[in-house]
C-alpha cells in the first residue's frame, strides 16, 4: 500500500488502469470459412460426378394410335383417312363399319388388303392390335398370316399400321 505522502506518481504506489479486453469474433468468421469451403466442395463433386455421368438420355416421344392417321376401308371399299381408336368408323359414303387398312404381300398372288383392330393402349412399341382378312376371323398381330388363295405366309409391305419401318 501506499502511503499518501506519495504522489500520485511515486514508485510505489500501484495506479488502477483501465483495460478493455476486445474478444475477436473468430468463431463466427471461422464457421463462414467452412461453409464456404464446404459449398465449393459440394459444386466441385457434383461439376465431377455429371461429367462422369453425361447426360440424360433423350427420350423419344411413344406415339399412341389415336395420335396417327390411318387409312380406312369399310365393307364396300371405301377408302378415307382419319385418327386411329379402338372401335371401327363409320364410312362417310355409306355408313357401314370401317377398319384401319394395311398391305401385306404374298410372293405369288401380290398385295393383299389386311383390316387392323387395335386395342386400348396401344402404342408403337408394344403391337396390340389384331388382324383379319375379308371375310376372315381376327387373329392376333403375333400369330402369322397365310394367303387366302395359296396358303403361303403373307409378309408385311413396307410399314406396319404405328408407322414402324419393317425390314424383310
């Protein structure tokens, strides 16, 4: 202690300062480091992994029959065109039933006309839809045709009814 006949700036007394201790904030600015760091890691794999990965295939578009126009031909040989649907068309020039016309050809006898019924829901890749000779039973499109006159297996000429080429 001090005795007061020492002055205020005497050795031996003790002076009483004032310290202000600043904390630096390095909490908050080290966890904005890391979340920075950590997002350009993020973007670097994710840049990585959708090079290694190319991408997305594209897609083509499965038409749906009802989206295609058909040749048609009733009972008495009209032709007309329209969509396809499941049930037959009226003609338009006598009212009778019509079905969507396909070719199909027999090495001996040519061109022969084949009637197509499709069924619900089908497209242009899964073949639901059966085929029938004039004054025939339909049959399904899997089970093969033979001609009406000579008994050989009929072959389809150029197209199938979903617009599909058909290689011989």
């Amino acid at each position: 202690m001090t005795t007061p006949a020492e002055g205020p700036g005497s050795p031996g007394r003790r002076v009483r300062r004032k310290v202000r201790i600043v904390r630096k904030k390095t909490g908050m600015r080290a966890a904005l480091a890391s979340l920075i760091v950590a997002s350009v890691a993020a973007a670097a794999l994710f840049g990585i992994w959708s090079l290694v990965d190319g991408p997305e295939p594209v897609r083509p578009h499965i038409r749906d029959f009802t989206e295609v126009q058909y040749t048609w031909k009733c009972s008495d040989g009209h032709h007309f065109r329209a969509l396809g649907q499941v049930e037959p068309r009226l003609c338009s020039e006598c009212g009778k039933e019509a079905w969507v016309v396909d070719t199909y050809v027999c090495e001996k006898h040519g061109a022969i006309e084949v009637f197509v019924r499709f069924h619900p829901g089908c497209t242009s890749t899964n073949n639901a839809y059966d085929l029938r000779l004039p004054n025939l039973e339909w049959t399904p499109v899997q089970e093969p045709m033979s001609c009406p006159k000579c008994s050989r297996k009929l072959t389809k000429a150029r197209k199938d009814p979903l617009g599909r080429v058909v290689l011989p």
